[in-house]
C-alpha cells in the first residue's frame, strides 16, 4: 500500500479556509471590536471617542466590579469543587463495582450511583446560583 503524501501544498489550506473566514468573521471580528470599543466613550448613536485606559481604571476602581468579581470567583469554587468531589466519588463507585464484578441485578449499583451524582450535580447548581444571586440571602436547612 502506498505512502499518503506529505505536505499536499495548497489543496489543504483551500479546504480549510472556508472554517477559518468562519471562526474569523464569527469570533475574531467582534472580538477585536469590542477591545476597540473597550478604549472609546462609544454610546449608541454617538461618534466614539479614544479615551485610552480610563475606561479599565475606572472599572477598577469601581466596588461593583470587584464585588462581581468576587461574587464570580465564590460560584467557580463553590461549584467546581462540589461537582469535582461528585465526579471524583462516583468514579470511585463505579470503577469498585466494575472491579468486584457487579452483574445482572446488582450491576443497577452503578446506574444507582449515576443517579445519585447527576442529582448532586443538579443539587449543586441549584444551591450555588442562587447564593451567587443573592449573596445577602441565608440558606436555612
């Protein structure tokens, strides 16, 4: 059987190039847009005006911004590392139960457990948002 060539000159750039016009005008266009417009005073129906980095010194002075941020930082650890510790539990039950063999009746151990994770999954998203919301608000159990 024949080698495939290598290199194939300009044919695979010409079949790629439809796929990058695509990712180039849907991602990189308004991305390099908004990092434009990120250093103008541009308003809806107004000319734009360069106003350099005064607009990121005064998002950073701002205790919203850092509130936010803050606010974003609590949601990624909270739900990261529940949904981790449930990813990581229910590998460990069912690689157990892979190991001792479980079939027939006891192999819905592991579709047990399955669903015991997507619900703390789904647990996990459901407590997390709304203290992300609402961080003032107590959760009372």
């Amino acid at each position: 059987m024949a080698e495939p060539a290598r290199g194939g000159g300009a044919v695979p750039w010409l079949l790629v190039l439809p796929m990058l016009l695509l990712i180039g005008s849907v991602i990189l266009l308004p991305e390099l847009w908004a990092l434009y417009l990120s250093f103008t005073d541009y308003a809806v129906g107004q000319t734009a005006t360069f106003v350099g980095t005064g607009n990121y010194a005064a998002l950073l002075a701002s205790r919203s911004f850092w509130m936010a941020a803050l606010r974003t930082l609590g949601f990624v650890v909270v739900a990261v590392s529940l949904e981790m510790l449930a990813g990581v539990t229910l590998a460990c039950v069912l690689g157990l139960a892979y190991l001792m063999n479980y079939s027939g009746a006891t192999g819905t151990l592991g579709l047990a457990f399955a669903a015991t994770g997507a619900s703390f999954t789904g647990f996990t998203v459901t407590v997390s948002v709304p203290v992300v919301l609402a961080p003032s608000a107590s959760i009372t159990v």
